[in-house]
C-alpha cells in the first residue's frame, strides 16, 4: 500500500498539500450509529490551529472542516467520511524563494531525491499542515472510545528543552492541560517552558521537547502479536508525525538499568479485579493492553525552521544564505498535544476493531 | 489483517509457538534470482541462539532451517519460501507448573485475556523464540540488500544495565561486534558489562539495555510518507519485538534540548555528493532516507524471568509464590543483536521495493 | 481493510453518497511526473454522465471533477490526488418516499440489514453515482499506461436483452464505440439495441446486457499468483461494479466445451515474437499476462428502478405498491462502458506497479 | 501486498511447488477456541487428491495433512495455524523433458516473462498441487461456519462439454454429490458425464465443465461496498483457481436479457421473515447477503495437459513436438469441487470477521 492511509480497519487515508486546494481525509470502517457533526471536529482542530497564542505561529489558517460524505442525520452510516479543510491562506510568493533550496533538516532534499519534484510551497506534503487530517480523524475514534468504553486519551508537554515536570501522570486531567499556553499541566513548570519559548523565539530560534501520552480505560486484550503489537503500533503512529525522533512506553529508556526484580509488575488482586502493583509496563504485556493506564513519551526535535541565519546549497549545488521569513513556531509542542491524541485515539480505535472480528 | 505478517511488499509471514511442532516462515515478493541456501540463514541464526556461551541459557533449541519452497537450483524463483525450523527440545513438562499462573511482566495475562486460552508451555506464542523466524527471513533482505546496493546493517550492545560505551557507531564493523560474548564492539566496556551479567546472573536476577542499529549506504528515497516513514517503519519493526520499551532515531531523545539552530544539519558538498555536515536526523528527514548512515537505539527491558522467588497471583485468583525451574537468559541482549538486524534488513527491503513500485 | 479502497500500489479510496456533499476519490501511489488536468478526467466523466442521450437519464448531475491535491505545476508530485465532485442537483424530496420502503433488487433491505440505518436519498452509497469516483481514478491510470506502455483500454456494448453483435473485438476502436448511442461498434446492431431500449423505455421497464473489455499492448508478465492472478483481480474489478452479475475472460463459459485439443492456444513464433495461433486465453496464462490481447466479458442485470408498478414491503414489513418516481435509465450499459475502461485500467496500472517492483 | 495471500482477516498465506519440499498454508486470523484436528481437515483434502478414481489422475502424492502450529490440546489457540503437506511422489525427471518448452495454455512461458526463471518440474508453482492448501486451510473455515451460523458450503458439478443437469441446486445435499465419481448430484447426468470423461480419456483429451456452487444460510448484512462486495469476492476467489475462465452469480449471464420487472426479486413476508419471491440476486444485493441462498457458476476449461501430440516452441523459439507422459486428469471438475468449497467457505468466514468487526 502507498503510504497515506494508516490502521487496517478503522482506516484513514490522508491527501493534501499546505498550499493546495484541500487537507482532507477519508475514514473508512466507522461504526454506524454514531452521533458525529462539524463541532465535535472542530473542537479538536482548534486545540492544534496555529494563532492560538504569542508562542505561536501567527498563520490563521483555513482550519474549518467540512463533512461531505458517510454522517446522516447526525450519524454515521458505515460509509467512508470524508472530511475536507480547505486552504484559504496561500501565500505561495512567499515560498518562492525557496524553490531551489534545501532548507536544512527540512524534507526538501528527500523529497526531490524520491519524486524528482515537489511542491515547495510550505513544505507541501511535508507541512505540519498534513497533522490537520490526523486530528480530524481522531476525533471521530475519541468519541467512539469514550462512548462505548469510557476510554480516555490525554496527552501534555513533559519537557521543554531542559525544563521538565516530574508530574505524575496519573494526576493529570484534560482542564489542567488546556489550563496554559504550553499544555503542561504543572503550572510552575508551564511557566518557566513558556519563558524558554518567549526567549528561543526572541532569538529566532527553535527547541525541541517531550509529550506525554496517556490512556485510561482501554480493556485488557488489545493489540495484535507479533508485529502488530499495541506498543509497536503506538510507536509507529507518533513516529509518524513530523519531528518526531523518539518513543517510549511505560519504564522506557529509564528503565533499562532496572534488574527484573526491581522492573517485573507483581500481579495483585484490587477490589477482585487482577492488577498490578507496578506499571513498568506501561499498560502493554506481550504486546497486549493489560487493562492498567497506558503511557509513554514522545521526543520531537527543535523544529527545523528558524529565523536565524543559515548555510546550506541550493538544488544546483550551490551555496547560499537563508533566512526564514517569519511564520513559525519556536516550539511545536504545545500545537502537538492534540497530534498525538489523535494517533493515540486511532490506533486504539483500530485495535478495538480488530480484537472484536478475532475474538469476540 | 491479523498480526502475525510484516512488510508490503516483501512480506513475511511467521506462525509456531515455543513447544508446538515447528516456528516457520512464509516470504513472500522476494525478487527471483537471488542465490540463497540454507547456510546463508543458518549463519545468522546461529547468532541468536541459546547456549553459545556461559552468558545466554543452554537450552540446545533445535535451531537447523530447512528451505521448502521458493527456491530452486539455488535462486530464488519469485514464488513465496517457506523456512521452517522444527521444535526438538520440547520438555513441556517444564512448564505444566505454570499452567495456571499469571508470571509477573510476561504475557500470560494479557494472552489469556484476548483469547479466551492460551499454550502456556514456554510462553507459547509469546516465547522469544518466536523471532527466530524473523532471523531467518532477514537473512534473505541481508544477502539481497548487500548484493544490490552494498548495505551494511550492524547492530550492538550500546548498554546494559548502567554500563555504556559512547564508541562511534562510524568506525564500528562487524568483527568487533562479534568478537566478545556481549557483542559490544568496546572490548573495555564488553567485559565491564559480562562482569555485570554474571553477577546478574548469580543473583538470579536479570538486566536490561540499549542496543544501538546502524545501516550504511542506503540510497536517498527510501520511505513512504506520511504515514509509513522510514523512521516510523523501524520503530514498529524495533517495538514489535519481545521485551523492547523504547526506540529513538538520530539525536532521538538526547536531541530535544538542542536549539534548531544546533540540531540543523547543514547540506554541503563532499566530492561533488551533497552530503550534511552533522547527522542529527539519522539518515531520515521527513520520513525519507536521505543517504547518510541510519543510526538508532532500542532500549530492551530485563528480562522478566528471573529465578528469584517472586508473588504472584493464579489464574483463579489466588496468590501463589513463583520460582523460574532455570532455563533462562540473565540479558537478552547479546543475542537480540541478530534481530535487531534483521528487523532492520527486512524493513529496508521492503522499502527498497516500494519506492522502485511508485518511483523508478 | 473496509471495502472502499482498490488496488495495492495504485490504490484508490473512494467515497459519498449520491446525495450527500460530494463523491470524492483519493489516488494514493500514483508515479510522479504524469501530466494531468481536470479536463483529462473531464473527458472520461463525460462519458459517463447521465443525461448524453435520450436512452440515458435526463438528470443533469454535476460531474464537475476537482483536483484539490497531489498534482503541482501541472503533474503528479507522487502524494495523493484529491478528486471531488460536489453533488448539486440534490432534490432530497424525491425520496422521501422511499425512506421506509424495501425496493426490489435494490440494497436498500441489505444495507439495513449490515449497517441498521441508511441514507435513503437516491440509494445513498449503493447508488450508481459511486462510479464516477472510478472513472476519474481510472481517467489518470489510462493516462499513464497510455503513455508508457502504450497500452489501449477499451470496451463496448456486445448485447442487449437478446440483441448482440459478433462483431471481431480485435477490430474495434474508440471512434466506432463513441460513433453511437449505445456504445456498440456495429452500426446495424446499435440501431437494433436502441431500438429495443426505447421500446423498453416506453414500457416503462429496463434491460440489462453485457460489455465486452478489451485491453490491447499489456506487457506480458503481469499478475501475481497464486490469488492476485491478473483475470482474478480484473473479474473482482468488474463484479464490483452496480448491477454486474458475471464476468468470464478469453473463452469463458463458451469455451468449456471444448476439448483440451480444441482449446489450447499452440504457441508459434511471429517475426521472431512468441505469441500463439489462437488466444483463447483471453492474454492470460497461470493468472499472468501473456502479451496477447486481453478480452473478456461482463453481465449487467437489468437496472432494478422501473416506472412499473411493483409489489414490495415497508421496513415496518408492510405490503406496498411501489412507482418510481422517473428519473432513471432503461438500461445502465452505454455508460457503463467508460466505468469498465477505468476499472480495466485501475487493475493493469496496479500490476505494472506491483510487477516492477517485485521482478524489474 | 504479494499474490500468495487470501482474505482480510481469516488471512491464509500459501506456499510451495508441485516438487519442491512442501505445500503448506499459514491461517492467520482464526478465532481461538475451535475444535480442529488434522482429521477433520483430512477427510476435506481426501475428496481433492488424485487417484480417488480411473477418471483421475493415478498419481498417489502425499496429501497427508500435519499440524505444526496454532492449535492446543485439540483447539485453536488464536495464533497461525501451519498446516504442511510433505511431497514425496517427486519423479522430477519425468519433468526434466519439459526444462525448455512452452506447453500449449500451461504457464509455462508467463512464469518465464514474469519471474525470469522458473521451476519446471510439474508446473511449479503453477501446479494444482496449489489447491491443496486452499482446501486445508477451508476446512478449518468452513467448520467454524458450520458451528456458528449452521452455514452450509456446497458444490457440484453442473456441466461437463455440453451434457449438463438443470437440476435444482436447493434441493441438493452433500449426499448426492458425493454418491458418484463425478461429483453431479443428478444420477443419469453423472453418468453420461463419465460416459463423456471416459472418452475423452481414451482420446488422450481433456474436457472443461462448469461447477456450481451453493451457500445457504449466510446471515443478511456480509459484503464490504463499495469494492468488497461479497460477489466480488466470491468472483475473485472462483477466479484465482487454476483453469477457472468464468463466473457468474445469481441470473448471471442468462439474466441478462430478462427486462427489469422480471427479473426483479418482490420482497414478502415468510413466517413473519423479510424474504423474497424469486432469487435472481443469488442471495446478494449491492453486494450484501441478503440471507437468501447464495448460488454461482464457475466455468473451468479443458486441462491444458493432454497426451495428444501438440505442435510448440522450445525457449529458445525452435518448433517442437509434444507429448504428455501420462499423468493428468481428463477433466478436473470432479476434484474441484472441494476447492470450490474451500474457496466459498474462506470468503464467506472472511466476511463474518469483517462484518463483525464493523458492524457488531
């Protein structure tokens, strides 16, 4: 399969270039029955539409959505949706200049070596517009999740380039997140993050962090061994998503230094209901959801655009100065949160389809 | 589909549990024409066997792969190649103990939770040895990926436990790797680490680590955004194996509190190649190889049987004391070596042919 | 996977209902490069369309194609195309009475029965216009294999209720298709079908037919045994098309009683080409392609909305009298055909993908 | 994906030549907790193999059936079941004459364009030998399908060169079927048919047929629109059968030139149930069981071997005449009918998984 549509049975296929007609996506396999419209959408695309704040990129961006197939009468119908934002801010002169450049850490360069061409408005399908799909699409399978299983899917900056909260997890909620401009719900560390942010920005730089994700209430029993394991396919989503360099789940690259006996969860019983008293397992056994909180960190890279100056070569192996022309965001976390919500609710959704066809 | 396939177009199929009569493979899409016989994957299984060395367990699993079609007059014929090795050290009785215990950090639970039962001899489908399947059909991409395009994948031990080599991974070959026990190209750190799994070892406990995978010379191109990115399609490949938390690519998590200003890698020319001057991203911008070296770590948990007693609860609930009969790897990571190699030879071939599909 | 996407590398993903927003189409895996435009696509739809003739409906829906993503410049970028066509001659009111009605030989009861609700306005997502979503893909598959292999795609009207043409397929070209009405090559057959279908139309009643396909140039060595052998996947590509009910390639039913003597197509040299004395094979040996012309044969039913009056039951199982409300063709055939050209040229462009990448 | 794999998510994966060292199948996707023994997939294989008759081929190839993975104390365990079919009848040098020959409508020459080499002891890959795994792998299916739904998968043998029986395919039981070499349930046709089969046999011909094929008691809702529909699939899986040329299902070709009021199936009330009058739709409409019996026709040619002497090319295009040695069926109807079945119950098992994936 080409490489724009992602899960097997809850699936997406993506399309849609920063500075073309449309992002759009199709969702096919959605359950019938369930009560969707445009402000359930909506909702989820505002959280990751640039222009939210000062830390932010000040594009305002045709993030409205449209749905323009598979919902009747407020409800899906078991036919593909399709969901379609079109873009309305194309300033395509202001990318011009970028023609013939290879913007470092940027696509640019990978792109043209696989296609032979490409369309250098905005990074175009390279874009973090590309996300806006994703996000769509997830907020159908959040829904879901939370209806049928009481699911809940959260995620919040853990770090901002050195500065990091040691919250725990299992504490956070959705309001603490949304409380800041940077999604960290301990609000002594949120300030100091958006204080690295104000001064990264006013350096035209960038920087980089980590986000947590967590998922509650997902039923024992999810994931498909041995490839398609829950963790694996967790991993693949939010490797996926621009500027993603890394994913951990549960103990992670922490808890390699743990002997087994330190690192092993000990089953115990609760209220007769068998869980353990550890979670170094993030939520996952063999590949499988064990009923206990999942959660794991995500690492994105400082973004690649920045206003600084910088050298690099030009398609015809030259070399040149670049200077960004303004609309960035000096930190791509904060917008990200809502990203890997999205990948965290899809890949669930898919896993409570698949489990159901095998063994329910 | 279910999970027990990885790969689009070089595509592999694995079935069989740890005691049951056989592991097997099916590949399928390999070209035809390839020299290939059961040396050349016997090679590489007898890297990951049990028993080469005090270090691992001595278990002598009948490891010998048999070829049973897809290859004729010593090439491949285009048709699908089924390897199959058979189970001889079938000692079930070792296990009928376990039959109704949940052990901690194994998948006992979570298998019994999705299927309703489960083989409960030697972990069943969820036994390591599961991956010897994947070996086998690596060895294939292997061969194929160095005859065509001279890749090297490598991989080492970068860490156990707290002890860790900062070796270059550029001037790491496979001789040094090979040449200890621990498969840490560092001789000083290689026997600070077996020093460390000994004692592991003699306190019936267990270690984790970091194993370190690099590929060289893979060609610009590679990778199916957005969604099947090469830096998305080795995680899962990495995540979907036994007992491995966390993956990062590149400067991965380290590389988060470097400003974009220090974490861009700049192009510029070397003997007429476009070339980077750092290599933060690992080979990969925007999901596409870019031909510089493909580095990445994988953090493998400890392994989670241990011979020290540990609580536990029974399939019915009761809490029961456990102690592991013995056979069993202090550290897994020695041995992981080869699959991380071959998950990583087997990823790569499959993008080889996607790309030629839609690109040449 | 759901049922909405076809094709493995050239893979589309369709979707809408007849009265919804739009029917829309994502192309993901297209090669880069290819020039195309709406009116490329234009030109196919326009076959198509309802409303040609006065033996078509007279509706005039918007089949208005838009490109809104994956072509820059003018051609392919290699990222998925985005074709919509917005659906504007809703008159949702013509079918309110229908809401709660099982029409005969339509899927009206059957999607209630899968999905427990449907949208009832113009049969939703079983309605025929689902297939202009195929065309348009197809339109770009002609294209290319046009262009680099100069492959023909091409089919006609054959028969009508008892009226058929043995006219010599090797023969045929697309101005004779297009010279008429009804798509059928032989003038003085055409008149007959025509002549049948005004009589039918008058009757207030509809005929079915057959199409015959023909694709000219076919590279040999396409299809992939054992189950995606090339006559498999273009049956499953015809069978999927409203109101098909059979499909046969090369000799067919017709030629089961031959002896085996009779049947075999001897291979013979041709100015120093392998090709044979005769091609009952239809082009296809062993589920692979031979080079010899491929042909094969696809029975539409007669379309099940007619003027008469019919007997059938509510959804509340009450006996009702039914009258369709008018618009709708006698007989689907004449433009079907373009709809069997695109998915003839869907299937062999995702063979020249899937061949290449495996075998070149 | 690779050609050797079938279905979504009951997914079998088959491999192996005629004469190489195994047939085998990999069932991925199988719920847990289903009784199977190698018996009861025996006693499936046994009505394939050769030599059940002198209207066989006398060949006696090791069709015995082992289990070497997926099953657990007598029950499926949710994890791949490996069913392996050794071959020891291998006379390779009865092949040895046809190294460099294209015989006449065998794949002989398409594998060679295709693959650039090939196996040419007895067809390779191309052999009916093939089949063998689809009929293990259907009899697991079609088990489950019997045990859950009481889903009935049947099929016989309607026509063999122009003798055919009309006889009414819903008053037909497994019995009847059984009761003669031939596999026709109508006793005086039967005869004729081997009457026919005889002669051509003494003839050193072969001769096609057509077999019918019948599914009752498939639940309303299964099929996956717009290009899954369960006739499609059902088409497809017909289609993939050596030999097969044609398909059609339900009124089928003879439909065609029904007008639309007749041919249009009236829904009424039966006992209170939502059935219809006539079942010209064979039991799908829009590509979605109705509940009503599934019935199609598969059109098979004349085996391509026959011992006449043939007129043909050598590889290296130099004219050659040709003998077969001896081995072949004269008519493969008879010992296809469980390959019909096979294919019918993995379809149908395929499509319950989806549905209830989706829509349950």
């Amino acid at each position: 399969m080409p490489g724009n549509s992602f899960g097997q049975l809850f699936r997406i296929t993506t399309c849609g270039e920063s500075h073309g007609g449309a992002v759009a996506v199709i969702v096919d396999g959605c359950p019938p029955n369930l009560e969707i419209n445009e402000n359930d959408i909506q909702q989820e695309l505002d959280r990751r539409k640039p222009g939210q704040s000062a830390i932010t990129t000040p594009r305002k961006e045709a993030d409205r959505i449209h749905i323009l197939s598979g919902v009747f009468e407020g409800k899906t119908t078991g036919t593909p949706i399709l969901l379609v934002a079109y873009n309305s801010d194309a300033q395509p002169q202001d990318y011009e200049h970028l023609k013939s450049i290879y913007r470092p850490s940027h696509a640019d360069f990978s792109y043209l070596k696989k296609y032979g061409r490409r369309d250098f408005r905005g990074s175009g399908r390279a874009s973090a517009r590309e996300t806006l799909a994703r996000v769509a699409a997830g907020a159908i399978a959040k829904k879901y999740l939370q209806q049928h299983f009481n699911i809940e899917v959260l995620s919040f900056v853990e770090q901002v380039g050195h500065i990091r909260t040691d919250i725990d997890h299992n504490i956070v909620n959705l309001a603490a997140i949304e409380n800041n401009l940077v999604r960290c719900p301990d609000e002594k560390t949120a300030k100091e993050m958006i204080t690295l942010i104000e001064k990264v920005q006013s350096e035209q730089d960038s920087v980089g962090g980590i986000i947590k994700g967590v998922i509650r209430n997902v039923p024992a029993g999810l994931g498909e061994p041995v490839f398609d394991k829950l963790s694996a396919d967790l991993g693949k989503a939010m490797l996926s998503i621009n500027a993603v360099k890394g994913f951990d789940i549960g103990s992670g690259f922490a808890g390699i230094s743990l002997k087994g006996s330190e690192h092993n969860d000990a089953f115990i019983l609760k209220e007769d209901i068998v869980t353990t008293k550890t979670n170094h397992a993030g939520g996952v056994l063999g590949g499988i959801s064990t009923g206990e909180t999942i959660y794991f960190r995500v690492a994105f890279k400082a973004v690649a655009t920045i206003g600084q100056k910088q050298e690099t070569l030009t398609v015809a192996h030259q070399k040149v100065s670049l200077e960004a022309a303004g609309r960035h965001d000096p930190c791509v976390l904060p917008r990200a949160v809502p990203i890997v919500d999205a990948m965290s609710a899809l890949v669930i959704m898919d896993h409570v389809l698949r489990h159901k066809a095998q063994n329910q």
